[in-house]
C-alpha cells in the first residue's frame, strides 16, 4: 500500500508540474514571449537572491546545531591529525565555496536582463586563466601532502611496543584474533577453514605459534588505553571495510591480500560515557563497504579498558587450539580421568 501511494504521488507531481508549463505556453503566447522572459527573469534573479541568503543562513544554522555533536572529539591519536586535515580542508573549501556561490547568485541577480544594457563579450584572459589554474593546484598539492603523510604514518611500522590483533571480515560479521604469550599469531592456510571442527581462519595447528592464540567472534573487540594497537585485516569472502569512526580510521579488508594499520586509543569507554553524558556510550566497528544484504547488520562494538582490565579478560579465554583439539586440552583431560576414576569405584 505505502509503495501504491508513492508512485500515485510521483504521477501526480508529473502531472502538475505539465500542467503548469502548458499553462505557462498559454500564458506566453497571450502575453508575448519577449514580456513573458523578461518577467520570468526578474523573479528568477530575485529567487536566486533569496535562495543564497536562505542557503549562508541553514549552513549557519546547522554548523551551530550539529557542530562536535555527531562525532564527538577523536578518541586516537591519529584521529587528532585526521580531525586537523579535515578541518585545513574544510577551511580552503569553504573559502572557494563563498567566493564562487556569491558571486554566482549575485552575478545571476545583479546583471540580470535589461533593456539598458548589453551583454559584454569576454572570451579569454590569460592571467586569469593562470591565476584559477595555479592556486587551486596549489591547494591541492598542499591537501595531497598533508593525506599521504597521514597515509604513510597510519600504514607504516607500528611501534615495538605495540599489541597486534587481527581482524577478519566475513558476510556478515567480524572474527578477531589475539597472539598468546609469545605475541605472535601462527600461520594459517585458507584451505583449512573448517567451523565444524572449530578452525574458523585455517589456522594450521603444526605451527606452535597458533597454540595460545585467542580467538573471538559475536563478542566485543577489546583494546588497551593508551597502547598501540595494530590491525591486521583480512577477509574470507568478498571485500570488507574496518570502520572505526570514533577513531577516525578505515582500512579495506580484501580476500587473499592482508592489510594493516595501527593506532593509539586514547580515551577508554568508560572515560568516553563520562564525556558524553551517554551511559550507552560504546566503541564502534562497522563495515564502510557494501558487502551484501546483510551490509548494513555487520556492525560491532569495541572496548577500550586498561591493561590489567585487558590481561584479565584475555586470561579468561581459552586458546582456539584447545577448543579444536580437546584431547590436547589439560582441564579436559583431567575432567575425563575423574569420570574413570568415579566409574572404576562404582564398579567395584
């Protein structure tokens, strides 16, 4: 029914809109097409006028309204420096913009048709053509400078210190894993993924590098304060996109070929519900890249606590390795050496 009445009211808005031009044809031919045009462009200069004056007013307007009210401040040290180039972008733009859009609609209301005056031919200038070509070429050198140093500082070596996490994309949700004690994350092979035997990354149990790593999905991601994190990003299916708005950071996860990025949080959750006033407040990971129906559910969220917070909640897990391979598995074991023990005694 709603799809009925939204094509009646676009058939509708057809219909009026030619009415009102045949009306206008009429209208013109009664009139004189000369008196019609040039009446038509007075009230055009005087709308483009007005649209201007309106149009300055809403950007005013919304700029004060929504101003550090979507985002918030960043939450990453890198966030600062993209949070700086947006705003050294915003500033140029917004000077272009002024200039040309004024002087479009003023241009259009000030030198609208007149019998007084005739149109002065104007067809070339050189230095001007120098001047329009070399600033703009300018400012978008100094734009492109500013985002390749950015670029290269995101994608570039994480410092020593630094926690690794991968991050993997799949239709449609988000896997992660965390390195063990010996901080590195074992081999995998894509050939090996297998959820029905508890290797959802292929990861290649022969290597004693996946025996402590930690695997998690439909939970939170969690990230320590104050320490740097780098990503390693990879997908199974189709290509993703790690978006981390509170962080100002993105990456593209593509099938087949890894990509990496690093960053600082500097604010846990909780120092970020107190800033905000939003007890709700959470960390937010989400795919930028249209991957399918279920595109816009591949959300999830992120804690950012300190390291004893952290050490506990790794502490928790259980390594993948033992989950797929129970018989390695010590608690196992000792479970199942009690349940002879009890069955021996019974039998006895």
């Amino acid at each position: 029914m709603q799809t009925f009445f939204i094509i009646a009211i676009l058939v509708l808005g057809f219909l009026i809109t030619f009415q009102i031009a045949k009306a206008s044809e009429y209208v013109a031919v009664l009139r004189g097409e000369e008196q019609t045009r040039k009446q038509s462009n007075k009230i055009n200069a005087f709308l483009m006028l007005l649209f201007l004056i309106v149009g300055l007013i809403g950007v005013y307007y919304c700029n004060e309204k929504l101003n550090g009210k979507i985002l918030g401040e960043p939450a990453s040290d890198h966030g600062v420096l993209i949070d700086n180039m947006i705003k050294i972008t915003l500033v140029i733009t917004l000077v272009v913009f002024f200039i040309t859009q004024i002087l479009l609609f003023w241009f259009a209301f000030r030198y609208q048709e007149s019998d007084k005056r005739k149109a002065y031919y104007y067809p070339h200038n050189n230095n001007l053509e120098i001047i329009w070509t070399t600033i703009p070429a300018l400012a978008l050198s100094v734009l492109i400078g500013f985002g390749l140093y950015y670029w290269f500082k995101i994608t570039g070596p994480a410092p020593k210190d630094a926690m690794v996490v991968e991050v993997v994309g799949s239709q449609f949700k988000w896997e992660y894993r965390y390195p063990g004690k010996d901080g590195i994350l074992g081999k995998k092979y894509f050939k090996y993924i297998d959820e029905t035997r508890n290797n959802p990354l292929g990861q290649i149990w022969e290597d004693s590098a996946n025996h402590d790593d930690i695997y998690i999905t439909g939970e939170d991601l969690y990230l320590v304060v104050n320490k740097p994190v780098k990503m390693i990003i990879n997908a199974k299916d189709v290509v993703h996109d790690v978006g981390l708005v509170h962080f100002r950071m993105k990456m593209d996860a593509v099938p087949g070929m890894p990509t990496t990025m690093w960053f600082t949080p500097t604010k846990t959750t909780k120092q970020m519900r107190e800033e905000t006033g939003n007890a709700n407040f959470v960390y937010e990971i989400s795919c930028d890249q249209m991957c399918g129906r279920g595109h816009t559910s591949m959300r999830g969220t992120i804690q950012v606590v300190t390291q004893e917070e952290f050490d506990a909640w790794l502490a928790s897990k259980k390594p993948q390795y033992l989950r797929a391979n129970p018989d390695k598995d010590p608690s196992v074991k000792k479970d199942s050496s009690n349940v002879k023990d009890i069955a021996a005694v019974m039998t006895n």
